[in-house]
C-alpha cells in the first residue's frame, strides 16, 4: 500500500523546505525511512502527499571536527556514524549506540536525524547524543539555529519539531579533552529489535582520582529523555569507588521512573538492572577518562 502522492528528492536545505511547505496536502521529511515507512504502512501515522527525502543534502550528510568541534549530520548514515574515527575518539558513546541500532543493513540507510526526531524516550542514538550534551541544528524558513538536543521533545513519539516547516541538519558536540571519556550501553531481550528493554549513556570528566563533571541519561525513564540530575550530583567529586555504587544504586528509584512495558520488561525488573548497567556504563566511561579502578 503507498501512503503517499509524491516522493522529492531535495538537493539542498532550502529545496527540501520549499518542498515540505509547498505541497497541496500534508509533507514530511525522510531520511532512512527505517521509522516512517513502517509508521506509515501500519497507519499509525496519517497518509501524507508529499515525502520529501533529505539523505543526499551535502550539509546533512556532513561528519567533520572543527574548531566548533565535532558535528554529525543529521543524514549520515548510522553504520558511518558507528565506523568514523572522529566520532569514536570525540564521542564514543554516539559511536557505540550508532554501532548497536538494528542490523547492518538497518544501518545503511537509518539516521541519528531520524532517530532524534522520532522521539521515542529510549533511541539509542539520541540517549547517547544527550549524554555528550549535543546542541541539535535546526533549520526553517527564518534561518538556522543551534538548540540543546532535549528540548527538542514533548512526549513519547511527539518532536518539538514541525514537520512541514523544520529540518535537523546535524549536531555538534565538544572536542574531547584530556580527562574525559564516555560509554554506552544497553540490554534488550534476546531477539528483540528496535528499542532495548534499557539503555545508559555516561559522560564523565575525571580530575586526578575524582569525578568533576558527569551527565547520565537513562532511557526509557518518563515520557522524554532528561538527565538523573540527582545522579550526576551524587558522583561529583568522588571516585567510583564501592561506597559511592551503593549510594547511587539507592538512589535510582528515586530519581528514575521506569515502568511496565508488555513487551519488554517489568517495572521492578528495569530498576534491579539499571543498577547493573550503570555501573557497567560509569566504569567504562571512567576506565576511558584515564582512571583505574
Ligand atoms: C529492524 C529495525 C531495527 C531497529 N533497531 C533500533 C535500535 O536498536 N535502536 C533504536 O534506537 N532504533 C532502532 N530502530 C528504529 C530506527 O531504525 C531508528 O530510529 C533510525 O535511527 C531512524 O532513522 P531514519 O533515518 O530511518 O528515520 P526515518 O524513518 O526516515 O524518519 C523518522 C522520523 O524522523 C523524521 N526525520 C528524518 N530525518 C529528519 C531530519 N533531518 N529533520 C527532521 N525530521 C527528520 C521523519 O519525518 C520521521 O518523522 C530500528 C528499526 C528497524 C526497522
């Protein structure tokens, strides 16, 4: 069945938001089509007349390190993603999630745009983009602006994005410096695919032996991503040592809120592992930033 009228293939940001706000009936962008296509055929998203593919604009499809520091564009492909030097040595978290998000044929196409904007609170890509505390570009009809990755989210499967007005042309994230490192991780069911049963990101900046500053994204926790802020504090000028796990393990139910998803896991089944995986994910970010254990 073909939920759609006219497929466009836009050669640049502005021919792909003419062509997103010209048609004579509801547009939308695509990337990969590894989300859409299925939301579509399953109806769980209306028809649309016009998909505009934007995964042959030069800008989205940019991956370099500059003085502004590392930038991923949004169409990049997620198998590059996982490969590329940069990424790996400027953000591994994002190189690891990238290399985990389905299969590799999944990968050849599927996007860190897409992911974003389908903003589903447990995405691989984007747990680990917040972890490095990513500032998302968007473009629109009135310019391009620079926005902090989790403000782009309103509730499970809800962008802050207009779809017929506003594209991601990329992310950029902070050079690494010395002392700092971060990981990802996550645990799903043995054949499952799409999204894990949980999934950590961890960016930590080590001073001596002491935790200085850390971001921690926990997904699916609530209805949008956001940092366990709580968590974060409790690690601050600390070592990850015995006493500090078992301080954070006790706070998890208080700052994380998971719940029961039929096809997944249970609500109590996702805190007893969090503990686990947070530990994994901090001792590997830590072990990254040049600290021992
Ligand atoms: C078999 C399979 C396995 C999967 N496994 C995983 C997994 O392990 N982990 C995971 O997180 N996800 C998984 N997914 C989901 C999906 O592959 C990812 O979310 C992927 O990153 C989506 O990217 P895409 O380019 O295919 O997006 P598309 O399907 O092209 O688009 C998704 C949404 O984003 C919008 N969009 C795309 N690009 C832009 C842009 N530049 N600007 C604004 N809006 C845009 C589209 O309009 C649409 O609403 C899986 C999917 C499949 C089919």
């Amino acid at each position: 069945m073909i939920s759609w009228s006219s497929y466009v293939t836009a050669r640049s940001l502005d021919e792909a938001l003419e062509a997103l706000a010209a048609p004579p009936g509801p547009a939308r962008a695509v990337a990969g089509g590894s989300d859409l296509l299925l939301e579509l055929k399953e109806g769980r998203l209306p028809p649309v007349h016009t998909l505009v593919d934007v995964a042959a604009i030069p800008e989205l499809t940019r991956l370099s390190l500059d003085e502004d520091g590392l930038f991923i564009g949004a169409a990049v492909p997620l198998g590059v993603v996982a490969r590329s030097e940069l990424v790996r040595t400027h953000a591994e978290a994002v190189a690891e999630a990238s290399a985990l998000i389905g299969g590799p044929q999944v990968r050849t196409s599927a996007t860190l745009g897409g992911n974003v904007a389908h903003a589903l609170p447990a995405a691989d890509g984007m747990i680990a983009l917040a972890a490095m505390d990513a500032q998302a570009e968007v473009a629109s009809a009135s310019g391009r602006r620079l926005v902090p990755l989790l403000t782009l989210f309103r509730g499970p499967g809800e962008s802050a994005l207009l779809p017929d007005r506003e594209l991601l042309v990329g992310f950029r994230i902070a050079r690494r410096a010395a002392g700092e490192g971060s990981a990802f991780a996550r645990v799903m069911r043995p054949q499952g695919v799409a999204l894990p049963i949980l999934n950590a990101a961890v960016f930590l900046k080590r001073e001596d032996a002491r935790i200085r500053e850390t971001r921690i994204v926990v997904g699916p926790s609530g209805p949008v991503p956001r940092r366990a802020a709580a968590l974060e504090r409790l690690l601050l000028g600390r070592g990850f040592d015995k006493e500090t796990r078992s301080q954070l393990h006790e706070a998890i139910p208080t700052e994380l809120s998971f719940r029961a998803s039929p096809q997944r896991a249970g609500a109590d089944y996702r805190y007893r592992l969090c503990a686990v995986l947070l530990d994994e994910v901090i001792a590997e970010a830590w072990r990254r930033a040049g600290g021992t254990l």
